[in-house]
C-alpha cells in the first residue's frame, strides 16, 4: 500500500516534466517556407509591412513584424471575415518588401509572392506559395545563378512579376569583393513555374561588364583625354 502512495507523486511530477518539455519544443509548420520550415516561437515586435491581396474569392493578409535577425512573416487567408486555414508563419532574413499576386503556371490557382531584400551579403529574395484545395503549397526557392550571370554579382536584387514570368534584376559588379565597384549596368533574368511548383529560369544572355583602362606599353594610362 505504502508503495502505491509513493508512486502517485511520482507520476505526477513525471507528467509535470513532459509537459513543460512540451511547452518549450521548437514549432514546426509544414505548410510554409520551402519543404518544411521550423519556426521557434518569439514575440515580433513592431509591424513593418501589411498588404491585403485579394485574387477571386480567396483575401490574403500578408504582415511582417522586427525580430531581433529578420522579420516574421504571416500569411492569413479568408473567404470573408472566415479563415480559410491555418496561418503560415515563418523567419526570414532582411525585410519584406513586397508582396503580389500571380499565375504564372496558368492553372487559375493563385500564387502568392512576398520580396524580401537586405539578406545575407544584401541579397533578395522570395517567399512564394500556390494556393491549392484551400492550402498552401511552397513553391520551390530560385536555383543558384549560373556561373556566367553569377559573375559580377553582389546581391541588391529586386523582383516584380510581369505577365506570367518573375523578373529578376539586379546590378553588375566588376567582380564580387569588397573592393568590387557597380559598373552602370544591370542583369535581368526571368523565370516561369512549371507543373512541378519549380521556377525555372529562362535562357538570358549575360552581361559583359565594361574592362577597367589598362596600361600602355609606354607606361601613359589610356582611358584618359587631356584637352589642349
């Protein structure tokens, strides 16, 4: 009998234990970001970007808020005042920029695009979802830059959709370190959404940038006219 008395406080203190471990695990929201996007809970701060999109029946609220690294985006959905589904929530580095609407697969699904900017080393980016059977589907990240169109290249991007492709721009560098200088021109590339959720991007043809003033045999740098 004695042992029985022993063993009740015992399970509640364990029961105790697994649910404060329970309170303090990591969420995870398999609906945003790319394949699966694990967000730690935190209190946002301030507001810093909010839009309402609204494409057929469907109204999407898309609303950043500071983090201490970054900003914590929210997508909320509603046919009405009535949520549709679940909000998404995730971390991303930078700032919101921008959000639009598209379709650029053709499928009448809409297709949600947040631009981010200010990243690592500068870089944009892309937050983008289809809107499927009442949830959302991530469209897949943007592939790594070609050697050739990654040449130059120095972050500072900047989005739009135009018609049924994402156009990509960003300026030309005369290489990638620090002492790189912006060299006037800047490089486009476009992207369309095939059936798999993947942008792919079109063929582009790279921009040369300009080769700096050389020296002469005769030790007089060309690249210069001095006027009589």
């Amino acid at each position: 009998m004695k042992r029985s008395i022993l063993a009740w406080p015992l399970t509640a203190a364990a029961l105790g234990l697994l649910g404060s471990c329970d309170s303090a695990r990591t969420t995870t929201d398999t609906s945003s970001g790319t394949a699966t996007v694990e967000t730690t809970v935190t209190t946002p701060g301030d507001v810093a970007f909010s839009r309402d999109l609204t494409q057929g029946e469907y109204r999407f609220q898309i609303q950043s808020n500071t983090l201490d690294n970054g900003q914590q985006l929210t997508i909320k959905t509603r046919r009405g005042d009535a949520l549709v589904t679940d909000p998404v929530r995730l971390n991303v580095k930078g700032n919101v920029t921008d959000a639009v609407m598209g379709d650029l697969n053709g499928n009448g699904n809409p297709e949600l695009y947040v631009f981010t900017s200010g990243g690592s080393m500068g870089m944009g980016g892309v937050e983008a979802y289809e809107f499927v059977d009442k949830s959302f589907r991530p469209i897949q990240s943007l592939p790594k830059l070609s050697n050739d169109l990654a040449t130059g290249y120095k972050g500072e991007d900047k989005y739009e959709i135009r018609g049924n492709h994402l156009v990509r721009t960003y300026p030309v560098y005369t290489g990638t370190d620090a002492n790189a200088t912006a060299t006037g021109q800047s490089q486009t590339v476009e992207y369309t959404l095939n059936a798999q959720g993947m942008l792919m991007p079109m063929p582009t043809t790279p921009v040369t940038a300009p080769q700096s003033s050389g020296t002469s045999t005769s030790g007089t740098t060309s690249g210069s006219t001095t006027r009589p």
